[in-house]
C-alpha cells in the first residue's frame, strides 16, 4: 500500500511521526500494529479505513452458532 501511494519509508514515516526504522521493522513483520495503529497507518496512506475492514472481513469466515 505504501509504495501504491508513491511513499518511501521515511516519508510514511513523517506523516505517521515515527521513525523509518519503525516502519522498515513493521515491513518485515518484526513489528505488529495494533488496531489503532492499523487505522494510523490506513489514514497515513490516505486509504478509506471502512473500505479495508470490509475487504479484510469479506475473508474470514463467519462463525457458526450453536442452537440450544
């Protein structure tokens, strides 16, 4: 998504007041975000946040209910 936006990491990392190491790190999956961080992320990039959840949700599986 970062580079789609035509960001490199040092400039992610501007709008999101971190550093480039922290985004590199998250990049190679040796840091996770949280959920705030995801939409901190998600409005760095300039992406509709309710989009995303709706494609992510479109991919997990709803649970089934037991009747009793």
């Amino acid at each position: 998504m970062r580079k789609a936006a035509g960001l490199n990491q040092r400039e992610l990392a501007e709008r999101l007041e971190k550093t480039q190491s922290y985004v590199a790190k998250v990049e190679l999956h040796e840091r996770r975000l949280d959920i705030v961080q995801l939409v901190e992320w998600l409005r760095a990039l300039e992406e509709d946040e309710k989009s995303f959840f709706a494609e992510m949700l479109k991919d997990i599986p709803k649970a089934k209910r037991k009747r009793g």
